[in-house]
C-alpha cells in the first residue's frame, strides 16, 4: 500500500484554494483517473482513456439540509492508495468466474467551516472505467442528517450521441431512443413511447440511468450506479449547451433526497469506458463493486425457465379478475364468477402439462388470489393479502398436481402500489408459500406508491425492494421485482434477487405501441447494465393477438429465440400460450434447450441501436448457445466459431430468419438447419428487418 499524506488538519482561517495541493492520481490499464480542487477549493474529479478525455474535471459534492454540508470549499486532510486483484465466483450468472481488480485512492476531506465535519470520497479504478463513492465515517459533527442534494458531475467533453430514456421517479418503462446530448427532450420520449399516465420527472432534460454513450470518435461510455442501498436512484440532468451531466436524486414525497445516519456512503457512481462497444457489455466494473452475498447458504438458488397464465390475460384473452367487480355478489355474499377468469385449477394444470412436456422447470400463475376486482386506479392500500386464493384456483390441488408432473409453482404478488401493505403481510405470505411448496415470487408495483406517494425509485421504496429480498432469502423464496427500481448489481450481494423487469419489456407489445425493433438491442447497454431483466421473451403469434388489430410484436420468431442469448437473466420466461407453441414445435425446441445459467459469455459483435451477437456456454458442460440480433434494418454476420473447443465436432442447430423474413411483413418465416463444425469453422447469418438468429452448439461424440 502506498501513502500519500498532503495536507495535514488545515486551519479553518486558510483558503483551501491557495493551498490547493497537486493532484492525486489512480490507473489501471487505459484508464486514468485525476482528482483536484479547483480554484474555488471544491473536489473535482476527471477521467481519462488513454489520451482521451472522457470526463474533464468535473465537482463533487453534496448538499446537506441545514449545512454546512459538502457543496462548498473543502480542505483536503489526506488519501490512501491500495491494489486489489481477486477473483469470485457468483452463485449464478454470464461467466463462472469474474476478476474484480482495480486500484483504489480513497481522499480524505474536511468541512472548514466545521472543522470536525469530513467526507470521504472512494475511487476505485479498473481497466474499464471508474467507480467512486462518498463516505461519511462516524464523527460526532454528523449524527442524522438530510441529503437535499448531490451536485455529482460527468463533464463531457463533447456533444456525443445519447441512447436514452427520460427521468421518470416512477418508472423505466419506455423504449430507448437516441439522439445528440443537444437534443435530449424527455417530455417528447414521454409522449412518443407511452399510453399508460405516469408521474414524469418535471424536467425535459433529465435522463435516466444507465445512459450509454458514444463520442465522434468511437469512444463508448457507460454512466450508472452500483449497489443503490438506502439511498435513491441518481438521475442525470443534461446540459444540453455545454454536456455536462449533473446528478439528480429522486426526490420522497415532500421533496428530501435521503435521510442518512453517519457512518454510512452513498452508492457507487460508474463510468464504464472503452473503445469497442462489446467490451461495454462484458464489463463486470458494477457487479464487483457490490458487496459479496449476504445470505447464509444459497444451494437453494435455482434459475428456471417457466410458462405462466400470463400473456392470456396481456393480450385481453381472459382477466386477472374472477368478477365482473367487488360489488357482484351473490345472495350469500359471495362474487359471481364470470367466464373470463384465468387462473383456473384447469387452466394451471394445462400450463403445467405443456410444461412437464417440454422440460420447462416452472409454471407461474397471475390473478389467483382474492383483490383483482378493485386492484388498479382506485388507491385502496388493503386489497390484497397475498393468501386468500379464489374459489376456483384450488392451491393445494394444483400443487399436489404440479408436484407430480415435476413441475415447480411460481407465486405472483401484486402489490398495485401499497408497499406498506406488503409489508404487512409478506412475512405470514411466504410462508404460506413454503406451505404449498412455492420457492420463487414475481412481485409488482403497478401505480402510484400509497399511501404516501413515495416514489418507485426513491429512497424508501429502494429500501422496500431490499428488505422484500432478505425477507423471502429467510423462507428461501427467489424474487422477480416488476415495477422495482432498476437494478445496480445487488443480486450479488442477494442471489435470491434473481431479477427485475425495471424497464419495458416485450408485455409493451401486447397492450401498447410497443417496442421499436432496436429497443433490444439498446436494452443489453441501458437496463441491463445493472443486473438481469425478466423480459419475457418467446412470442410465436407475433400479429393478430390482441383485440387491436394494429398490436404486433416488432420483432421476426427467430429474434424472439435470440432473445434468451442476448437479455442475459437466470430466469426466462416462454411467455406465449401453450397453443401457440404447439404450432411451432421445432423452433420451441431452441427454448427447451437453451440453458439460463452459464460458464462463459463472449460479446462477438456489439452496436448500441444496431445489432448485438452474444454466444454463451451452458454452465457446466460443453455447449455453446449463440444470439444474434438487428434493428429494423436486414444484416449479415459473420461469426468465427473459434470460442468452441479445439479438436471437438459439433452439431449447430441453427434458427434463422426464413425466406422473405420480415417483422413487418413476414414475422413468422423461419428455417431451422442442422450442421456439424468445428472450432476452425465460421457461419454467415442473414439477420432479416427486426430479425435475429439462435444457434444451439451440442458436440457430437467422437467416432
Ligand atoms: C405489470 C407487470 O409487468 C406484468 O407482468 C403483470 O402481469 C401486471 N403488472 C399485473 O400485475
Ligand atoms: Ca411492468
């Protein structure tokens, strides 16, 4: 370890800025990190790629109610450097070994104008980028304190292109657009991507993150979080004339940013930096700045495909509901089923076939328990107890059934909004879970956060998502959060957190405009950046599925298997109906086969807004299963199969977009080859409009 100790207790009299030391500096690799105070005496930080300004100096700070906080000159009392070079292995995820190695300077500064006030501030420098964190060690000038800003900023060198989507405290459910950071108009994305009303930052210019970036000249950056924990989600607002980003907190319902107690930090602030877009991707600069698990054992932990009641009542087949609403009842009082309900004992147990058939693990069921009648629009904080099921959803039955099927049951907990209400029950609900033999939840949030109006993506409700997580580890329970916060790489530190929707996922298509064909292949540089998204991929009917005709998935059939490949989660749904598998049985061998946990990923082509090619191997043995995705435009790629082992023969089931492929014109046209290579061997795929390729790689034995 080296130490550099620069100033030592400044008096309170002097101008911190006269006695500005020289700066203090961190590399690792390409990436050169220099932090300052500038002539007004405040922290500045900058990086560097080489010889390339990623971020010029740029503040650091926060704002504290009541000050003095941290917003003005500060006095610089010291700094530490120390490298670290380790390897872990996560309890699932893209690659079975992942090298957290970087090298950190932690900078010591003091409040003059309290002079036993400080704050730390950590940087840790990686070969891909930077992360950096306030710390605000125990002292006595800080007890409990209010955060009413953070003036955290990325001055960007230039007017670079922005893949985005607007800072919303309530959502993340709009399709990513593109444009100049000139051009950033959140209120005009708002608009463009959405029909269902919610609550928007009030500020056009604020995006949120991730935010994927590219320079002129070919410069890719990454600016997010890592290990969001009692603290909100950091938006960022764009100057639009000058590009400097500047963090904006999501706010609680009177308008505070975070109640803090010290000792504690604010999480990480990433930068992710390279010079080829695939290397964006397969950075682990976020899930190694999280904390190791948390929970005593994870040999519980499984991830699984899984069917579900689910696109039915998307796309407006049959309702959540058992009655037409709470007020049809019968003389004795009961509700009147109508005909519409569908998560019937029946309906369960064909899902449940269809998947003991096709070796799916999982079957999840929404609409099964008493509250849907009243659920959305209507503010009511105690619709639902999360152990009451309908009189036609026989729960011991359909577990005793699944239970001889081999197949797992996965519960639903709609909470529409009223978190305290969950709460209250969460504890007595997953019991009731391990009662009927249910080890994984999909929770959601639809709507506004009651009774206070918290925001999905403040503080408390960020807290919420966390102790919902540890809650369901106690009764090794695994968690699927809808309408969560995005996520910030936590499932490391809570396995049992195996993903999140946070975003909009392909349920978008069957109730709304959709999602353009590019959204997927901006999704792996945005959302996706911080941890695995239940996207719910695997739709065959791709028109002529909804009551509105206009619906249409914008994406061909070989895309959907893509999918699997290049939305990395451990948990995947095949969300199409039943039936419309059946149809296509032989591209539904694809989703059989394809594996959700993994040993190794290569990025072999990457573009944000353009194309995508991921090949992946199946954790613990040697297969291999590739995706490759475009936008709205056909493609071809060549793909060198040399990720394959040397010297063994393989059978590449390829699924590809058909004759005349087109997500407009011709969703559904694909072909399915078979061919055996080799490491030394390479394929051309022809990706069609909106199209895509899936290829299974099974060794063939040697004879
Ligand atoms: C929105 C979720 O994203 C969706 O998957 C779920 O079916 C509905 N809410 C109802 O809870
Ligand atoms: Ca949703």
């Amino acid at each position: 370890m080296r130490k550099f100790l620069l100033a030592l207790l400044l008096g309170a009299g002097y101008s911190a800025a006269a006695l500005a030391p020289r700066p203090l500096t961190a590399c690792q690799g390409k990436v050169k990190l220099t932090v300052a105070l500038n002539p007004a005496g405040q922290p500045t930080y900058a990086v560097a790629y080489g010889v390339r300004l990623v971020v010029n100096a740029s503040r650091l700070g926060i704002a504290l109610q009541g000050g003095p906080g941290f917003d003005g000159p500060l006095v610089l009392a010291g700094s530490e450097v120390k490298d670290v070079d380790e390897t872990w292995q996560p309890v699932w995820g893209e690659v079975k070994n992942i090298r957290n190695h970087y090298q950190q300077l932690t900078v010591h500064l003091r409040q003059p104008q309290m002079p036993g006030r400080r704050l730390d501030v950590v940087f840790r420098v990686f070969a891909d980028g930077v992360g950096f964190r306030y710390e605000f060690p125990r002292q006595l000038a800080l007890g409990n304190f209010v955060v009413s800003d953070e003036l955290t900023e990325f001055a960007l060198p230039a007017d670079h292109q922005a893949f985005w989507i607007p800072g919303d405290y309530d959502t993340n459910e709009y399709y990513y657009t593109h444009s100049r950071l000139s051009a950033v108009d959140g209120t005009a994305q708002v608009k463009a991507s959405t029909e269902i009303a919610v609550r928007v930052a009030p500020d056009a210019q604020v995006v949120a993150t991730p935010l994927m970036l590219k320079s002129a000249d070919g410069l890719y950056i990454n600016i997010h979080e890592a290990a969001q924990l009692d603290y909100p989600a950091m938006q960022l607002h764009v100057d639009r004339a000058s590009y400097r980003l500047t963090a904006r907190l999501v706010p609680d319902a009177v308008g505070s940013k975070a109640f803090l107690h010290a000792p504690s930090h604010t999480p990480w602030r990433t930068i992710i930096v390279s010079d080829k877009a695939t290397d964006i991707l397969a950075s682990k600069l976020i899930i190694n700045l999280n904390e190791p698990s948390k929970l005593a054992s994870t040999d519980w932990i499984k991830p699984m495909k899984f069917v579900g009641v689910w696109w039915e009542m998307q796309i407006g087949r049959t309702d959540w509901k058992y009655a037409a609403s709470a007020d049809t009842l019968d003389a004795k009082g009961q509700l009147i089923p109508t005909s519409r309900h569908g998560a019937t004992t029946a309906n369960v147990k064909r899902y449940i076939d269809f998947a003991a058939q096709h070796h799916i693990a999982g079957v999840l069921v929404e609409g099964w328990n008493v509250g849907w009648e009243d659920w959305f629009g209507n503010w009511k904080e105690n619709v639902f107890d999360f152990v009451t099921p309908y009189p036609d959803f026989r729960v011991a039955e359909v577990t005793q059934y699944a239970k001889s099927k081999g197949v797992q049951m996965l519960m639903h907990h709609e909470t529409s909004g009223s978190a305290t209400n969950y709460e209250q029950h969460f504890d007595t609900a997953y019991q009731f879970m391990n009662k009927y033999g249910y080890h994984s939840v999909k929770t959601g949030y639809v709507g506004r956060i009651i009774p206070r109006g918290e925001h999905h993506d403040g503080q408390w409700m960020s807290n919420h998502f966390v102790r919902v997580a540890e809650m369901a580890a106690k009764h090794h329970v695994t968690v699927d959060m809808h309408e969560a916060v995005r996520p910030t790489g936590l499932s490391r530190t809570y396995p049992n957190w195996l993903a999140s929707e946070a975003g909009r996922g392909n349920e978008y298509n069957a109730f709304s405009i959709g999602n353009p064909p590019e959204h997927e292949t901006i999704m792996p540089f945005t959302r996706l950046m911080g941890g695995p998204m239940d996207y719910t991929p695997g739709i065959f009917k791709l028109q002529g599925y909804a009551t509105n005709p206009a619906r249409r998935v914008q994406t061909t059939l070989a895309k959907q298997l893509a999918l699997y490949v290049t939305m990395y989660s451990p948990l995947q749904m095949a969300a199409d109906l039943p039936e419309n598998y059946a149809a296509h049985l032989d591209a539904f061998q694809f989703i059989e086969d394809v594996p959700v946990d993994w040993d190794d990923t290569r990025i072999l082509a990457a573009e944000p807004g353009d194309y995508l090619t991921t090949v992946r191997r199946a954790k613990g043995r040697d297969e291999w299963y590739l995706g490759s995705i475009t936008d709205e435009q056909a493609r071809t790629q060549s793909v060198k199969l040399d990720f394959l082992t040397p010297g063994q023969r393989y059978e590449a089931a390829i699924y590809a977009d058909g004759k005349g492929a087109d997500w407009q014109k011709n969703p559904a046209s694909y072909q399915i080859t078979r061919q055996v290579v080799t490491s030394k061997s390479a394929l051309t795929l022809k990706l069609a409009p909106g199209g895509g390729a899936a290829i299974s790689f099974k060794p063939v034995s040697k004879q």
